[in-house]
C-alpha cells in the first residue's frame, strides 16, 4: 500500500480535524465528492431551467426535431453535450460514493 509522507499526513489531520489518518482520508475524499455532486446537481438544474425539462425529455425532443431551436444549431448541441457530460459524471460520482461509503 502506498505511504503518506508525514507532513501530508500532519496537514490532513490538522486541516479536517480527525484522530487518524484513515478518518482524514475519508472525509476528504466524502467530503470531494459531495462538492462534485453539488457542482454537478446545479449545472444539471441550470439546464433543466434554462430548458424547462429534464435531460431525457429534452434529449428525446431534440431527436424528433420537436425543440423550439433547431436541434442541429451550435448552441443546442453545446447544451446537448454539456448537459449530458453533466448527467453522466453526475451518475458516476453517485456509483463511487455509494461504494465508498
């Protein structure tokens, strides 16, 4: 396994406030997560807003060209794959959390 220098190990305690080093480690990386998957909801929420509807509907309404924009216009796409990436990395971060806690 790998080792943490002293120092990293002394900053790790002192700035998360734990008895160990495993506890530190555990909540830094909690504690990342729940900050990716907050960044994520909002951007996710951001484009439901701007959108007036979730990924699916918007993604299925673009593929029958039912948008009120062209669906094949640059600014449609750019939320297309913004919104996606956002949804899947959403979904991922949930899977990780799941197993780490």
């Amino acid at each position: 396994m790998p080792a943490v220098s002293p120092r990293l190990g002394e900053f790790l305690i002192k700035t998360t406030g734990a008895k160990d080093i495993d506890h530190a480690l555990k909540t830094v990386f909690t504690d990342y997560l729940d900050l990716k998957l907050q960044n994520l909801r909002e951007t996710i929420k951001a484009f439901e807003t701007k959108w007036g509807m979730d990924f699916n509907t918007f993604k299925q309404r673009m593929k029958d060209g039912s948008l009120e924009k062209n669906s094949y216009s640059f600014d449609v796409e750019n939320d297309f794959w913004k919104w996606e990436e956002a949804e899947t990395l959403k979904e991922h971060y949930e899977q990780l959390k799941r197993e780490w806690i």
